[in-house]
C-alpha cells in the first residue's frame, strides 16, 4: 500500500489560527517512557527542535488551513492508502460539493460514491457518508473533542481519531502512521517488524511519550512532515535532520536498514471474466452487494475464470490487450459466443443469457495482493430477461452520472466510445 506521498515541493506552512479548545478536553492516557529505549531527557529536546523545523519547513496543504474538524476528518479519511497529490483534487471537489458534514450527512451515498470514484477503497467512502448521518444524529452536527468517541464513528480507527483530536482540538493526542511509524522507528532504533504487535505498541508508547500538551496539533503535523520529507523510506536525510542528535539509528548507522518488514505477500496473478449483456441500445450492469469489493456501485457481471478458460474465450486477435476504443470494434459476422456454461454463469448472476459477442477490451488493475487480468466482453440479448432487484438496464449517456469503481469507469467509457462509434447488433 502506497504510503501518504512526499510533497516534492514542500512549501511553507499557512500561519495557524488560535485553538479552539473544547470546554473538557479530554486527554489520552500517557505512557511511561521509562520502558522505552529513548533517553527521557532527550524528549524536550527533540519536541523543541522538531516544532522548531516545522516553524520553518512545514507543508502547506489545503486542509491545514483551519482547524474545522470536517475538514480534518475528510482529508484523514481521503488519505488512508492514498498519496497527498492524489487527494488533493477530491479533497477541493468534495468540500465544494459537501461543505459541511450537515450537507454531507443529507446526501444520498450514490452521490458521495460518484465523487469518491478514482480514488479506491470505496470503503471508506461509505463510511464516510455513514459516520456524518452520525454526528449529525448522536453528536448535534459537531465532532466529539474526544478520541474514543470519535473512534466509535466508522472507518475512523486510532490514528484518525489522534489526528481530528490533535489537529482540531490541539488535543495531546498521540498519532501513528506511516511516515511517523518510520520516523519513530529509526529513532528508537527498533530491531522489531514494525508491523508486530510488540513493535507497534512500542511505538504508540513512544508517539504518546513525545506528543506536547502545547502546540500538540503543530507538533504531530510535524512529525508527519519530517517522515514525509527528511526521513524518507529509501534515502533518509541525515545531514538536514533536525533530530540527528537523538536518533538511534543513526548513531548505529542503521538508518538505511530500519525500519526493518517481513517481506510482503507475493503478487497472485487471477482472471477475470466481466460481461455487459446489451439488447435495445442499453447496457445491463448491477450493482454489487454488501458483501461484496465496491459494494453499493454499479458493474458489469464479472467471474473469475482460469487462465485456460479466458485464452478460449473466442476474441478476435486485434481486439486484444488494450484498454483504448478499437478502430475496427465490431465482428457480429464472426458469431462468436461464450461457452454454454460461462453464458448459463453470467444468467444466473444478472438474468440475462449474453448472445453474440459484440466488441471485448483487456485491461488490467491490482487489489490488495492480486494482479487481475480483466477481459470485457460486450454481448447481445436477443431472447428475454429476468428482472432482478440489483440489475438495471442504462443508456450510454445514463453511464456518467453513476457511481462506479476504476475499472468500472474504464468499462463505461469503452461502452460510450462503442455507442459513439455507432456500435449496434
Ligand atoms: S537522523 Fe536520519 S534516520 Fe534519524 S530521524 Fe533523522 S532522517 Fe531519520
């Protein structure tokens, strides 16, 4: 997983408004730093220095502006699993279309999808509309100033809820994650897989050792800034480290090995089967279930399929490996067809027995440790179909205002280039 991308042009950070501090703070536990390897007395030292350099070199970035925990929450939100360049755009579209977790909160969650599409893990876009519906409802409209209250909303775990408590509140809430589980590892020079139990409960000690109760949302914005842009992964910037003096790994010349990983599960090569029946200038897609990746968008039937299984899947050679629009996209003299079985497979699923194959497209995209071959096939109906409550037939021109994944989006665009084209049985 991607980590939150280093600004490659760091710009200087806006001047920070006066906290808003709630009436009753409330203030996570503190660890004892006594049980961790990190010299108790080097902790003012390294707060002065890091907020020092942040005074300096911290990132400017749209939702550092002010401190509106709406604001805060969404961009935490948008950045699990997501680079900050990559978030930034959604970030504007979102806060222009939803300005307030009110606005938020009435929306229907298509419309929140439809804006989240491209930027993956629509998870979380859910959870997103799911845990405004409960501030609205359960808070009166305001984020708790309180990290176990905000752990309670959904998709909001213990980083997150460190980040609106620190950011918004000026909480001394602690934060981890990965650019301070770096930073922080490589100063306690920690021999650990940083992803074992024993070393990330070293480092939330070490992160609640450290965080100030003063300026706690500039120090862990800090943090975060150093890891992204001075103890980067693969070429840590030792010379210009404000923390030189008190860090570990550097002192034992470990900084280009720490923070040590076992190595990641290895990338699973699988085949898809996705079909898009097509009778009366409409195409047929559903939408997936609850249960199942990219809940509640819209789809083409898809099925996993052997590798053999897609080699026999009777494509043309020139509509093969490209996810660009085909010059030449129909072949309906060829008549070619799926096998009764993959037909019989896809009726099941969407209530339509896909006829004539009519145009195909390949492509291919990665989930979580799969590498998925995709092969898009675009058939006729002649005959009827069964209705079924997660299928809809759409036009071309329906295709743009729904919510779809990635892939999703690159189908329906292939499926109005086709319609464009004149593409018709
Ligand atoms: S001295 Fe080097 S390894 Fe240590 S915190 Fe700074 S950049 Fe990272």
């Amino acid at each position: 997983m991607p980590d939150p991308a280093p600004d490659s042009s760091p710009r200087r950070r806006a001047p920070r408004q006066p906290a808003a501090k709630p009436s009753q703070p409330t203030t996570p536990p503190t660890a004892s730093p006594e049980s961790l390897p990190f010299p108790k007395d080097r902790i003012s030292k390294l707060r002065s220095a890091t907020l020092a350099w942040y005074d300096t070199h911290g990132r400017s970035l749209p939702w550092r502006q002010q401190q509106d925990p709406y604001r805060i929450w969404l961009s935490e939100i948008m950045l699990q699993q997501t680079t900050v360049a990559a978030v930034i755009p959604y970030f504007q579209r979102f806060t222009i279309r939803f300005p307030d977790v009110q606005t938020l909160a009435a929306a229907h969650v298509d419309d929140v999808l439809r804006l989240w599409e491209g930027l993956g893990y629509y998870s979380r876009a859910r959870n997103l509309h799911q845990a405004a519906i409960m501030v609205v409802q359960n808070f009166g409209g305001q984020f708790p100033a309180d990290v176990k209250l905000l752990q309670s909303l959904p998709g909001v775990g213990r980083y997150t809820a460190g980040a609106i408590a620190s950011f918004a509140f000026d909480l001394p809430a602690p934060i981890v994650e990965a650019n301070t589980e770096r930073l922080y590892a490589r100063l306690l020079a920690l021999q650990d897989d940083v992803r074992s139990s024993s070393a990330q409960k070293q480092l939330w000690q070490f992160a609640e050792s450290i965080v100030p109760a003063r300026r706690a949302a500039d120090f862990n914005q800090a943090v975060m800034d150093l890891g992204a842009q001075v103890c980067r992964p693969e070429d840590p910037n030792c010379p210009q480290c404000p923390l030189l003096k008190c860090c570990q790994a550097f002192q034992s010349s470990l900084q280009h090995v720490l923070p040590r990983r076992q190595p990641r599960t290895p990338i699973t090569l699988i085949s898809e089967l996705a079909v898009v029946p097509f009778q009366n200038k409409r195409f047929l897609l559903r939408r997936r279930a609850a249960h199942e990746r990219w809940a509640g968008m819209w789809d083409a039937t898809r099925l996993e399929i052997s590798d053999e299984r897609r080699q026999q899947i009777p494509c043309p050679p020139s509509h093969q490996r490209s996810a660009k629009p085909r010059e030449r996209s129909l072949f309906p003299q060829t008549a070619a067809l799926l096998d009764p079985t993959l037909q019989q497979q896809i009726a099941d699923q969407c209530g339509a027995l896909p006829g004539i194959l009519l145009d195909s497209m390949e492509l291919t995209y990665s989930v979580t440790r799969y590498r998925v071959q995709l092969l898009t096939v675009l058939c006729e109906v002649s005959g009827s179909t069964t209705k079924r409550p997660d299928t809809e037939w759409f036009t071309a021109k329906d295709l743009a205002s729904l919510p779809l994944s990635r892939t999703g989006r690159q189908i329906a665009d292939w499926l109005q280039s086709f319609r464009e084209r004149g593409g018709s049985p």
